[in-house]
C-alpha cells in the first residue's frame, strides 16, 4: 500500500515508518521539523515538512501523495514535565487531535480510497474512575475529569467521534497505552525516567491507580496490523498486565537500578502535581487488549511491562553504570 503518515518523526512514527518500508509499503513521512526530513528518507520514507495546523498545505499534500491509508499520528509533547501545567504542557497536541484531524480528514475526502488510522490515548487518567479496575473499547471515558485534564479529554474524544463517524471514511482508532521505551518519557533520557532515577516520581497515597503499558516497538507493530487488516473501530494497544502505580513503580526503580520511590500523602501531592495527578496516581482505570488481540491477530512482544521493563530499561541502567 501507499501509506500517509503524519507525524512520521515522533516516538511512534518514526519506529512506524521504519516497519512499514521494512514490508515493502510505499510511505510518505511529513515532519515540522525541516533538518528531520533526512531521518524520514533514511527510514524509507519520502519525507513532506509540513505545518499540520495549516489547513490547505495539509489537504495538498494528503492529495498529492494519494495514499490508500492516512496514519495519523502527530502530538507535540516532547518536553512536557510539569503535572500541574497539565492543560498547558497539552495546548498544542490538543489542537492537533481538533483541527488537524479535520485538516487530514478534508484531504481524505478528495481521494478515491478513504481510510485513516488515528492515534488516541487509553493511559492513565481519562476512563471512568467508576466500576471495574480494568476498561474494554465499550467503557466510557471520565464524564467529569479534574480540570487540568478536560481540554486534552474532550480533544481526544473529538478525534474519535470524528474520525469514527465520518461519512464515507474508514475509520481506525488505536487507543495506545503509556509508552515505555527509546525516544520516549519513560525510556533513557525521558522526562519520567530521570525523575523515577533521582526520586521525584513518587507513590502517592496507597498508589491504587492502574495504568496501562505498551512498549513502543509494540506500539508499532500494532499499528501495522490496524493497517493492514483493514479493520475499523476502536482497539486499546495496551500490553496484558494493567498494574497498579504501587506495584510497577517500584519494579521500575529496581530495573534502572534506583532507590525505591517515596511515598506521599494525597494533600501534599495536590499541592506539587495537583488534582490531576493525585487521580492518575490512585483513582486511574486500566485497559484490556482482548479486542486487539482477537481482531487485528496481534500479541505484544512484551506482554507485560515487568519483562519490558527488566529487558529494555535494565540494560541501559546497566550500561550507564559501566
């Protein structure tokens, strides 16, 4: 297939890309960034330097490239840290989960074969803190989300609705976990993994939230079955152990080789990463993979983030030791 990937230079596109050539795809990689676009050509990519936010260049070059699948995968949150800016660290991706789904969308409306694969989020923080611990594609998100997370909530909520409900459009959304692995916040260098190494990413209170893991390679392979399936609809891309923040927080201190996390009472959580992280740290829900897994024939190359962890962070823990 010809395939369009927008935000062909992130964490995710850029493994995405790579594995897409690898099976013979013709791929066409848009990037803002102009000095990436060799990046994108080395992967096997033809690179496009692309405003996403600027409606007609998007549509011209969704038209032009005259993919059979657009992928939509563009986020700008390289360099989000601070949990008590949580809407701000978002502003950006936020309008790119609007208007710029919008944007890619006008374009596939002027090509004979219509079909987009979108990214959204089945992390920490955004299902219904009611109910089971554990949410399948059917659970609703939160109704009433603490502030800081409602714009970045309704953004993703957007991008779904419009993207499963567009008239004569194949839709696809991946709802992806929390990534782990090279190039992103929890893989060496990342914003949360140094924090977790110099003991800034504590448990809050009895660390009751459940997150859901997938590690980025994972991520990818995922994506190429969404693609190449042809399936539509909603699939979480999560791996199968969804474990509470008490639980793999430690573990993922023990893989780098750091001191155990502290501990921090709710009250004085709210006053360091506000409302927002005190829920994703003890009232957060998990997501279930069955769906994927049975569907799209997919099975996570770590099954759960206790292998991942010990496998692709403990051997960079390692190597900076050395």
């Amino acid at each position: 297939m010809k395939i369009f990937v927008a935000g062909g230079t992130g964490a995710l596109g850029s493994r995405l890309v790579t594995l897409l050539a690898s099976r013979g795809h013709t791929v066409v990689g848009t990037t803002r960034t102009p000095s990436k676009a060799d990046s994108l050509r080395a992967a096997g990519a033809t690179p496009v330097v692309l405003d996403a936010l600027d409606r007609d260049a998007v549509i011209d070059a969704v038209t032009s490239a005259e993919p059979d699948v657009v992928v939509h995968q563009l986020t700008a949150l390289t360099g989000f840290t601070d949990f008590r800016k949580f809407d701000e660290g978002f502003a950006a991706t936020n309008r790119l989960r609007t208007e710029g789904t919008d944007h890619l969308l006008e374009g596939i409306r002027r090509l004979p074969v219509r079909r987009i694969v979108a990214q959204s989020y089945a992390g920490a923080g955004f299902f219904a803190r009611t109910g089971g611990l554990i949410k399948t594609e059917d659970d609703p998100f939160d109704p009433d989300p603490p502030a800081a997370i409602r714009r970045p909530a309704e953004a993703i909520k957007y991008l779904e609705r419009a993207v499963l409900e567009a008239e004569g459009i194949h839709g696809t959304v991946l709802r992806y976990g929390g990534f782990y692995g090279p190039g992103t916040s929890f893989g060496e260098g990342g914003v949360f993994l140094e924090a977790v190494r110099r003991r800034l990413f504590p448990i809050v209170a009895d660390g009751a939230g459940v997150w859901s893991f997938i590690h980025i390679d994972d991520a990818a392979t995922a994506t190429l079955a969404a693609i190449e399936s042809g399936r539509t609809g909603v699939y979480n891309i999560v791996d199968d152990d969804p474990a509470p923040v008490a639980e793999w927080l430690p573990a993922l201190a023990a893989a780098i080789g750091v001191k155990p996390p502290r501990r921090v009472p709710a009250w004085l959580a709210r006053l360091l990463v506000g409302e927002q992280g005190v829920v994703m740290m003890t009232e957060s829900r998990g997501a279930s993979n069955a769906k994927a897994k049975r569907e799209l024939g997919w099975r996570p190359a770590y099954p759960s983030w206790r292998s991942g962890f010990q496998v692709r962070l403990g051997n960079s823990a390692a190597t900076r030791a050395a």
